[in-house]
C-alpha cells in the first residue's frame, strides 16, 4: 500500500507530472519484477511440498496477477497508457487481490 501514496508525494503544481508517472510506475515495475523472480520459486517449492494446499491452479493464479502489475506498470511509464490514474489504480488493486489470496491461503490452510 506504500505505492499508493506515491503520487501524492511526487505530484506537485511544478508540472511535473510525467516525471512523477515515471518514477512511480518505475518504483512500481521494480516491485512487480522483484516479486516476479521470488514469488514464483517459493510458491512453486511450497507446490512440491503441500501440493495440496498450494496446487498449480493457485500458483499461476498468482503468477498472473504480479505479471500483469508489471505489463501494466511498464505501459504507464512508456506512456502507452492516455488514463494512467485508472492502470496505476487498477495495478494496485490486483496487488490488493493478491495479498488478499495469500492472506486467506494462509489463514484459513496453513492452520493445521
């Protein structure tokens, strides 16, 4: 939820703005891109391990969201996005729904 406040922190009367998309779809792209090379190892092990817990449907589920936070990130900061508030909105509820799955992955399977 750090990157939702981004804007408002780089946003500014200056004119700026297009740096500020930049920088805040770049942070954004890098969080995605980090998660895209460690989340995916870990959910995979964690398949082999408990596949039934973790199985391949929840696995690629996953995998998708973060990929497309990044494929989203990445047009906004290549400005082939015109409505970036609503991408930049967008990417961050899929990060919402992501977080929201593993929460309730853990919660409610991993209690035993």
């Amino acid at each position: 939820m750090f990157a939702a406040l981004l804007p408002f922190a780089l946003f500014n009367e200056s004119g700026n703005v297009e740096i500020s998309w930049n920088w805040t779809s770049g942070l954004l792209s890098l969080y995605a891109l980090t998660g895209l090379i460690i989340f995916p190892l870990r959910m995979i092990a964690l398949h082999y391990e408990y596949p039934s817990l973790f199985p391949l449907k929840l696995v690629v589920f996953q995998t998708g969201i973060i990929f497309l936070v990044l494929i989203f990130s990445v047009s906004i900061m290549l400005g082939f996005v015109d409505q970036k508030a609503n991408v930049y909105t967008g990417s961050l509820m899929l990060l919402l729904l992501h977080s929201t799955t593993a929460f309730i992955r853990t919660v409610f399977y991993r209690v035993d």
